[in-house]
C-alpha cells in the first residue's frame, strides 16, 4: 500500500464531505462570495438554514392539507441539513 502524497493529503483534508463543505467548495470553485464580499462559509450557512426552513414549510403545507403528496423521509427533524448546535 502506498502512501499518500503531501497535496493528496491536503486535497483530502479539502474535500467536501459534508453538504455544507460541498457548498462552500462551490461558492469557492466560482467566486460566488465576490458579489456581496461574504465570506464562503457565511453564505454557505445561510443556503443550509433556507433547505432547513423549506423542509419545516413542505412539512406544515403537508399537515394543513392532510396528505403526503410523494413517500419521503420525515423532514421534522432535518439533521442532514442544519449545522452542529443550531436549533431546528
């Protein structure tokens, strides 16, 4: 087994893993932070929070009608998608 080169490790340590991590890679990869002077990580938070917050939507729209419009997991509890100690 060989071992890794120095940048293999660095572009290990680089690459997404998470949701959060593959967007902030994006925003990076294309310089979406230029607009607004944001940093990445900022942007990339707030784009997490809005899934968050659309899944508690889709979530009381189904409630208020009384079905489930497609078979899907729960979206009460979206722990894929909001960050480590913030509140769902």
């Amino acid at each position: 087994m060989s071992e890794l080169t120095d940048e293999q490790q660095q572009l290990q340590r680089l690459s997404p893993t998470t949701l959060e991590a593959a967007i902030r890679h994006a925003i990076n990869r294309f310089s979406a932070e230029n607009g607004s002077d944001t940093p990445d990580f900022i942007l990339a938070e707030y784009l997490i929070d809005c899934l968050a917050a659309y899944s508690m939507a889709v979530k009381s729209r189904d409630k208020w009608y009384g079905f489930e419009p497609w078979p899907h997991r729960s979206v009460s509890a979206p722990s894929e998608l909001t960050r480590p100690g913030a509140q769902p």
